[in-house]
C-alpha cells in the first residue's frame, strides 16, 4: 500500500549475496507448488512492488492534468492492484507499463515506497517492542519509566524507516518478473471507494 513521497531510483538490492532473478519465483513455485497458498503470495508481493513503482512513476510527473497529485494511494491483492487518487486513464496504463519495464530492467527500488503500510507496521511494531522492553528492565520508578518510554519512541522513530524499507525489499515485495498486464479499469473496492483496478496475471518465467 502507498501513499505519496518523492522518488528514488538505484539498485540497492544487488548487495552482492541478493541479486533479484527473473526465474526466482517459478522455480520456488515449481520446487514448493504444493504449499497452500503460495501462488497467491508471490503474486500480491509482485503486484504490491508493481503499485509501487507505478506511484512513483506517476508522482514524477506523467499524469498530464498538471497537477501535483498528493493522495494517490493503493492496496495490492494476488489479481492486482486499486489505485487511488485524481488520475488520467491513459497516464495510468502509460504508467503502470512503464513501472513493469523499469523493474524488470533493474530499476528495483521502485519496488520501495517510503509511505508504504509496511513502514507503519514496523514502526508500530518496534515501538511496541521497545517500550515493553524499557518497561521490563528500567526501573519502576515512574520518571524512570517516562524517560525509558521516550527513549525507546526515538529509537523506534530513527530506525523504523530502514527497518521498514528492509521489510519491503525481502518480505513484502518481489520484483515482478512473472507478471503481465491484463487490463486496467474503474471500480470499487472492497468498501465502495472508487478506484482504478489494475489487473494481471502470472507467467511462468
């Protein structure tokens, strides 16, 4: 899921011992076919990389109503994804094909969106986990315990976008090498919202 942010390209997960291959997700799905639900979980985490790379390419400007959209957003599943947000339909298919070839062609960090769920999660997650941590070895001393609760807020506040981006990168996406395009149309979601659907469907690679 995204939100808006300004735009960052490079490749930061060929860090030597992860370099993304086209064939990684057919062959864990040829090797672990017989998992439950595992088809289904590699799509969403292709599509969720795909819905990030396609706010960010329209955050850059290719939407054509000369605007800066602040409210895109979207919400990925294993058919594809809802966008959010004021959108021309012929930007967004101009996006969303551009989004496909630029991960695909090495552009990986388009898979990462600093306004993802993911962060939040973490975040809530790390602070969580922190302040439980100060509350069981600080002392009980009430001003004691305001202090270590501050602390442990900092901490999680500075280290819970890398932790977040990290999460995104290995767990919650994938580059989508085993997508294709279906179509792309108008509709609502799940609670009524107007949105564009992005559909796709997988291919073996």
């Amino acid at each position: 899921m995204t939100n808006t942010a300004s735009a960052s390209t490079g490749n930061s997960w060929d860090i030597g011992f992860f370099h993304p291959q086209p064939t990684q997700d057919s062959q864990l799905l040829k090797d672990l076919g017989f998992i439950p639900g595992l088809k289904e979980a590699l799509m969403v985490r292709q599509v969720h990389a795909l819905e990030h790379a396609t706010a960010w390419i329209l955050e850059q400007g290719i939407n054509p109503n000369g605007n800066t959209n602040d409210n895109f957003g979207g919400m990925s599943t294993d058919k594809g994804f809802y966008l959010y947000g004021s959108v021309d339909s012929n930007a967004l298919d101009t996006a969303v094909k551009q989004a496909l070839s630029r991960l695909k062609g090495g552009e990986w960090n388009l898979a990462v969106h600093p306004r993802c769920g993911t962060n939040l999660s973490v975040a809530i997650l790390l602070t969580t986990g922190l302040a439980l941590g100060a509350n069981f070895f600080f002392p009980k001393d009430p001003l004691q315990q305001i202090l270590s609760f501050s602390v442990a807020a900092k901490t999680a506040f500075e280290i819970a976008p890398d932790l977040g981006s990290a999460a995104q990168k290995y767990l919650t996406t994938s580059i989508p090498f085993n997508i294709s395009i279906s179509k792309i149309y108008p509709t609502k979601d799940f609670w009524g919202n107007k949105a564009y659907f992005v559909e796709v469907e997988w291919q073996d690679s």
